[in-house]
C-alpha cells in the first residue's frame, strides 16, 4: 500500500514549548489515519504543519511522494481544522457557492454532489442558522469536500457535538473512506479512533510513542492475576509457561498477559500446581483499549 503522506522527523518549538519531537510516520493510502493524543499533546500543530499553516523548525514531510508537497498536491487535499465561518442567514447552497468562489476549488457545479455526500440535499436551501451543531460540521466537511479530493484533513470533527451528531460524523467518515478517500483526523477519543479509524497514530507532549494499524497498535490483551504464598517462587515457574507474552509483578501479586482468548486459568492452575506451587488467587481480566491508551500515554515522558 502506497502512503499519501509522510513526516520526516518533524520538530516544532513555541519558545520553550516542544510542541512536536522529531516525528516520523506514514499515511497508507486509502487508510482512515487517526492522529491520537490527549489535548495539548501536538495534534493541531501537526496538522498545521502539513497544511502550510505552520513550519516546522527541523524535518519535512511529502505528499504524494513531493517534498513539501506542491500547488498540484494541494488540489488534492480537502481541510478543516476550524468551522468556517459560515453566513447563518444564508442557506447551505449559498454558503458553499461562496466558499467555492473564494477557495477556487471545484466547480459551483459540484455543490449539489457534495451536498448529498453528506446527507443535506433535503435541507439545501435552508438557513445555516437553522441546522444542529451535526449538520453545520457535515456542512463543514461538504465545503473541505468540493473538488473531490483524494485527502481529507480533519481536527477532532466531532468535538462539540451530541450523540447524535457523532453518529452522524463516525457514519460520514466511514462513508467517504469507502469511496477511497483517504481521512486523516486528529482526536483525543480512543473510542472514536477505535471506531473508524484503520491506522493511529499516538502523541504525547508532541512525541510519537507508537504508530501503526489500529488492530495492532491497540491489540486488546487477556490479562490473568495470580498469587501464592511463595511469591518469587511462582515467578520463576511462569517463566516455561506457554502463550504468554509478558509477565509483570506488583507486591504479592503478578500479571500474567496473553494474547486476546488464550488464557486459560484451569491450565495456568494445573501447570502451578504440577510444578509444586499452590495458587491462593487466580483471576482473569480483559485489558481494554482505554487501559492500553492510558499506559501509552501515562507511561511515557511524564
């Protein structure tokens, strides 16, 4: 799979602040590519970068396989790292022949198409005032949209919104990326990256501590706990037990990890006691995203 973009170890500092650290990642082609941190962790700066917005003090970045990118790049890159500011008297066909005009791409003949991209061919001549925070964002996305580009750029598109206006953005992404568009969004939900994303890639302090396809950057994992009255004794015998992949001890008590439905705790408890150790606990637990997230994020750089 060919990548759209790719950073080069980019840096960016705001006088003493390090807002980004020599970062470097591919986006996929045709990938919904989330762009994962907590707020303040370099997200928009990121973006801002590799829209021109912003420059970067060391490193650069390629689209399409063009250093920096180029006028013929740029065509093909939709964005919207702010609400435009609309006229909330004006109807959504009106605002979108505006915002064609100034921006120069597509064709006041697209707007009818991208208006039923996003599900408000209904609602075209309506004023913008009227519309839900859900509908004034998938307006938003229709005007990133016109001159149908090949990239979309989009930070934390549904920030703001109710659940039903998320349901609505999650759908439209995924509408658009089965039509081949490439989306790149910035978020500070892992459930929304979790969602709709196929590939992450996760901030913190404006370091890159992973990136990679979602299924395995954020890989669930079987966790099983366990104890015995000879604590030491049972780590080293779970040293030869099979399919684990980690083990961790905190006090009395250690952690046992597997790959996701492996573990088996009438085994784990036979090969102990084979191995003349008796378990006084033996418990088994789901490592969820949100755990794996937070170690990500908490673990790293403090």
């Amino acid at each position: 799979m060919e990548s759209v973009l790719a950073l080069h170890n980019i840096s960016k500092r705001y006088g003493p602040i390090q807002a980004l650290n020599d970062v470097s990642f591919e986006v996929p082609e045709g990938s919904v590519f989330g762009i994962l941190g907590p707020n303040g962790s370099g997200k928009t700066t990121m973006l801002s970068i590799i829209l021109d917005i912003l420059r970067p003090n060391t490193g650069n970045f390629s689209w399409f396989g063009v250093l920096g990118g180029s006028p013929d790049c740029r065509k093909k890159i939709g964005s919207l790292l702010e609400t435009p500011n609309f006229y909330h008297y004006l109807s959504a066909v009106d605002n979108l022949n505006i915002t064609q005009a100034i921006s120069g791409r597509g064709t006041p003949a697209d707007i009818d198409a991208v208006l039923e991209i996003v599900n408000l061919t209904q609602r075209k001549k309506s004023k913008f005032s009227t519309y839900s925070l859900g509908m004034k964002q998938r307006l938003a996305i229709a005007a990133a949209f016109l001159g149908n580009p090949k990239v979309l750029v989009l930070d934390e598109p549904t920030n703001g919104l109710d659940p039903v206006g998320i349901a609505e953005i999650r759908r439209l992404i995924k509408e658009l990326a089965a039509r081949g568009v490439t989306i790149i969004m910035a978020s500070h939900l892992l459930d929304e990256v979790e969602k709709v994303c196929t590939h992450v890639a996760i901030l913190k302090k404006g370091i890159l501590l992973t990136a990679g396809a979602v299924d395995e950057v954020l890989v669930n994992e079987d966790i099983v706990e366990l104890s015995s009255s000879d604590i030491d004794l049972l780590e080293n015998v779970l040293q030869d037990y099979p399919l684990k992949t980690n083990i961790k001890k905190e006090g009395n008590i250690l952690h046992l990890f597997f790959p996701v439905g492996t573990a088996n705790l009438e085994n784990i408890n036979q090969f102990c006691f084979e191995k003349g150790v008796t378990l006084n606990m033996l418990l088994y637990k789901k490592k969820s995203l949100e755990t794996k997230f937070l170690e990500l994020t908490s673990a790293t750089n403090n």
